[in-house]
C-alpha cells in the first residue's frame, strides 16, 4: 500500500493510532521506530487495507515531529521510551511517553548505550538494569526459527502461564520411579501432573521440567526446574490430554517456562549466554561491589563455569558430592558399611575410597589454582542425612537386601533425619570417617600447592551447636598434618542453627571463619521444611500475605536476619580477624544480598551459573548503601 493509498484510507475510515519506540525492544538498537494500526469506525472495513503500516512513509511529517518531541523526552529522563499516538480528523495526538517494555537483552544494551553516549553514568546503568535481566539473559531458549516452523505445523499444544526457568525439551513421565530411570540414561524427563504435591516430590530432582494444571509451582522453582502451568491439562488413565490432544509417557514435548509455551516434538535449544553488553556492564558492576564473590561447587566443571563468570575462590565444596559420584558411589556404600561396623583407615574398601576421592579432591584443588588472587577453596565435611540417604539408597540402587544390617537397619528408621544423624554428627559418631575425610583433603592441598602457587584451604563443619564439636574437629586437623608432616589449614564452621548463633563468639575459640548457612537457618529458626512447605501451606500463606517473601527464597530480616546480626556483632566485637560470609540459598536474592552487605559479611557464595547475577546485585547493593 502506497502513502496515498493509505492516506486515503486514514481518511475513509477516520481514525489510526499507534505507537513510537525510541530505542527497539528487542535488541535495543538506538533507532526510532513506530508503526500505525488501522482503527475501523465502520461495519464494512476498506477492501485491502492493512493492520499496520510505518508512520514514517506515511506521515513524514508527523513522525518527525513525534520522533524529536520523544527524543528530547529521552534526553530529559535519561531513558529509553515508548508513547502511544493517534491521528483522528487529519491531527495528530500523543500521549505522555512511558518507559519502554523491553527485552532483557534490551534492557542492558540500552544501558550500556547510553553511557557510551554520555547521556547517563555507569552508576546509573548499573541501577538501569535489574539483576533479574541477568538471570533471563542466561536462560534457555528455543531456536526463534524452529518455533516460528512449529506454530506453522500446528504443533502448539498449549499457550500455558509462565512458571518458571527457560526452555526444555525432553519425554513425558508421570511419575518419579520413570524419571529417575531416563536420568540413569542421562535422558531429560518432563513431568505432567495435576499439581504438585508430596506424590511428585521424588521426581523434582530427576526431571528437566514439568507442566501441572493447576496450583503452586514454588517446589519447581526451589528446583530451579522450567515449568509451565497449562489449565488445559487433564490427567486421564493411561496418560494425559492437552487441548484435547493425547500424551502418552515416552512422548517427546518442549516447553518453555518464560513463554508458557507448550509444543509437540522436539526443539532446538540454545544456550543462555552474556552479551557483549551485558559483560560490559558486569565489569563495571565488580568495580563498584563491596563484598567478595565465591561459588558453591561440586565438580571440576563446576569451577571452571565459576572461573568464567569472575568467581573470586569457592565458597562451599560439598565433599559429598565427591562421595557419591555415580562411579564411586558403589565403593562408598561398601565402605561406609565397614566404618559404620568399625573397620579403620587401613581396612581394605576404606583405603580404596580415600584414594579415589583424593585424586578428585586434587583435580579440584588444581582447577582453583586458575582464580586471580584470593586463591581459596572452602569444602565442607560430609552432611547428608544418613537415613534418608540410606532409604534412598534402598529405593532407587541395586543393594543387596543383606546390607542393611545393624546398625544400618536401625537408621532406616530415624523420624526426623534433618534434625538427626547427618552433619559433622556422623564424622564425630565415627572418627574413621572424621580422619579419612581430613587426610584426603589435606593430601591433596599438599599435591596442588607443591609447585609454589598458594591456595588457602577451609575446612568447615555443618550443622554444629557447640564449641567443643569444633575442638574435635581442630584436633583431628592437628593430628594428621602433624603425623604426616602436612601444612595445617583453616578449621571453622557453618552457622545454620539458632544454638550457633547465638554463641558464635564461643565457636570462634576454635574457628578460623564462619558461614551462615541460610536454608538451614531458616528451617530451624522459622520451624519450616524447605522440602515439605513448598508443597503444603507456604503458597496458601504467600498468597493471603501471612509472609511477605518466601522465606527460602529471601533471608528473614526479622527471624533469621536478626540471628545473623547478633552473631556478626559479637564475633567483630571479640575476634576481628575471624572471616564471616555466607553460602546460603537466598544469597542470589537481590535483597538478601543487600542485607548481607550491611551486616558487613565478607564474602557470600552462589551457586556459579548465579555469579553473574550476584556480581549486578553486589554493585546495586553498594551503590544503595553509598
């Protein structure tokens, strides 16, 4: 359609509004742009005419005078906009210029843009962006064109609500035993259910995704798992329907959490990733930060994802991990048996699991030797529960019936196994596992530090409630590097019981550093379960406004908050010298982390693929406090 045609058509029909961007909001690219939407005032619409159609072709004039005004509105408010317009009679009217509904992507190349046009600072790009747009940056999607081919097939099963996470494709299961058999097979399961409730609690570790129909998505998110919520999904016998069309379990689908979308077959994912842009402005972000940076890891691979974001040491090494690697996991069972049944360091299946998780330990230690300067490297003392991860054990391995002998028959039963035999408890139970745990790690200290090069080692105990577990700790410690002539490292503990808090001067006589551990804090301040209220009242409660944030998603200033303060000021006040930082979940939460700052903590640790986020929200966090 011509200008003159469309003109033509403005006039038969009367009215046309539409809008002007003055950035995209998409990429964010510096340029005007506006399109006009035909408005019908009329039963019978003009034959041929178009929805949208450039104001610019159109009515030149106009859109440059449209285009300056919002141009020099952008100077004024040092942002990128949007105004909504309409041309009615042959005049033009537009209303007041909003900011713009952009992109993540958008949202940092117009903020890097606009420094580098000297219309704002790098302080204020960095309050510009919210860390969330970090994180979405970093998400899963699918392949722009694979999509547009798959709404061309038919293939949209739904058009869901948005839960949470990226992208995912991967097959149907409905229940957890199938989605821990696909994981085995290192396959992506995704999980249809009604809701989630405590039937499907089991699966959220072993699947990539899921859709419910209805209901609370909170535990997906605490799993960091994409989800969608389709209110078309019906569950029926033998399957499941959506919009009508059946899934059965084998099934290929995709979903993506940020759209809601759900299509049939299989998609093309791509990696999140950091733009030039957005590297630019996390730059300036560790300029402006107050507070050190660490990563949770658990893997070399884990490191070197933490080494790419600008991690500055490891914060918390989970040595369990280390432990029940799926290729070690066998020899630790049996070991464990043999501790547990009072076997020493040199029986024969405990010297062998010392020596594979010292050559892992090692290849650890090396890969931290690549961060800049505070080479350091936290690892944290066996923690899991033991009859949950015996019961776990039973379930889903191939352990002969046999093995569950006393005393390992009695744990099986323990009712309460968070608050019962796990944390530094089952080394101190069992000194064999104390002494092997300590020498492992400080003999592969030794082995990566030979070449000359530094790393500091902590060696941290969870869960306790008094001093004198971490004098036996210190003691261990002592007796090995002395016995085997090895370097002493740092001894400390986590603090993530009201107990610990409130004497943390009292650990400090036998601790180098200390760490709040959050999500444990929070469960045994607030009396909650990080794993059951999830699925049970926290979202009725989030819901009615009875909690203002999920309190394991955001530190409780009131509750646990004021745990932190009081154990930060008694350490400072008695022992300056003693680190204090934290490596709890809710570090990743924008406010938490701002929290964190002003109680004067030293460092806090993330999980790595959150470290970009951290590093914006640490800049912010500063920035606020200045």
């Amino acid at each position: 359609m011509t200008s003159a045609t469309f003109k033509a058509v403005i006039s038969e029909v009367g009215y046309a509004r539409g809008r002007l961007f003055t950035r995209n909001p998409q990429s964010g690219t510096p340029r005007v742009s506006a399109e006009i939407h035909l408005e019908e005032v009329r039963q019978t619409p003009p034959a041929g005419a178009l929805p949208f159609f450039s104001l610019k072709k159109a009515f030149p004039e106009a859109s440059q005078l449209l285009e300056d005004h919002c141009l020099r509105q952008e100077e004024q408010r040092k942002d990128a906009l949007q105004v909504d317009f309409e041309i009615s009679g042959g005049e033009l009217r537009c209303a007041t210029p909003e900011p713009l509904e952009r992109s993540p992507q958008a949202a940092v190349a117009i903020a890097c843009s606009m420094v580098r046009e000297g219309k704002i600072s790098q302080t204020e790009a960095l309050l510009k962006v919210d860390p969330d747009e970090i994180r979405r940056l970093l998400l899963p999607t699918f392949s722009e064109s694979e999509v547009r081919q798959a709404l061309r097939q038919g293939r949209l099963l739904t058009q869901g609500r948005q839960g949470w996470g990226g992208a995912v494709s991967g097959i149907v299961v409905f229940d957890a035993s199938s989605a821990w058999e696909l994981l085995k097979k290192g396959e992506a399961a995704l999980l249809l259910c009604d809701k989630l409730t405590y039937r499907q609690r089991d699966a959220l570790a072993a699947v990539s995704g899921i859709i419910v129909s209805t209901g609370s998505v909170l535990a997906a998110q605490g799993f960091e798992r994409p989800c969608v919520v389709a209110s078309d999904l019906k569950m029926v016998e033998g399957g499941a329907q959506i919009s009508g069309k059946e899934l059965k379990q084998g099934d290929i689908i995709s979903l993506d959490g940020g759209s809601g979308q759900v299509f049939s077959g299989d998609l093309r994912v791509l990696r999140g990733r950091l733009t030039d842009d957005a590297l630019t402005l996390l730059a300036w972000a560790d300029e402006a930060k107050q507070i050190s940076l660490r990563a949770n890891v658990s893997s070399v691979e884990d490191v070197q994802v933490a080494l790419s974001f600008a991690a500055e040491g490891v914060g918390l090494c989970r040595i369990e991990c280390l432990f029940q690697d799926d290729e070690r996991l066998p020899t630790f069972q049996v070991a464990l048996k043999d501790i547990c049944l009072g076997a020493s360091e040199e029986f024969e299946t405990v010297r062998r699991l010392a020596q594979e998780i010292e050559e892992e330990a090692f290849a650890l230690f090396e890969a931290c030797q690549q961060f800049a300067e505070r080479r350091s490297i936290t690892v944290r003392l066996f923690d899991a529960p033991l009859s949950a991860m015996l019961r776990h054990w039973r379930d889903h391995t191939d352990l002969p019936a046999d093995y569950f002998v006393e005393p390992m028959a009695s744990w099986l039963e323990e009712l309460n196994p968070m608050q019962g035999l796990r944390c530094g408890r089952l080394s101190l139970m069992f000194p064999t596992l104390l002494r092997l745990q300590v020498r492992v790690l400080l003999r592969a200290w030794q082995r990566a530090t030979r070449e000359g090069t530094s790393l500091k080692l902590q060696i941290m105990m969870p869960g306790v409630t008094d001093v004198e577990e971490l004098r036996v700790l210190r003691r261990c410690v002592e007796h090995v590097a002395q016995k085997e002539g090895l370097n002493q490292p740092e001894t400390g503990s986590m603090l993530e019981l009201p107990r610990a808090c409130l004497t943390a001067d009292l650990l400090c006589e036998a601790a180098d550093f200390l760490s709040f551990g959050t999500g444990d804090l929070t469960e045994s301040t607030c009396g909650l379960s990080r794993y059951d209220s999830h699925l049970s009242f926290l979202p009725a409660y989030l819901a009615q406004g009875i909690f203002g944030r999920d309190p394991f998603s955001s530190i409780d200033e009131n509750g646990v908050g004021a745990l932190m303060k009081l154990a930060t000021h008694s350490v400072k006040a008695k022992y300056p010298a003693v680190e204090l930082g934290t490596c709890g979940a809710q570090a990743i939460d924008a406010k938490s982390l701002e929290f964190c700052c002003r109680i004067g903590l030293s460092y806090i640790s993330v999980p790595p693929h959150h470290l970009p986020v951290a590093r914006l929200a640490a800049a912010r966090a500063a920035l606020g406090n200045a």
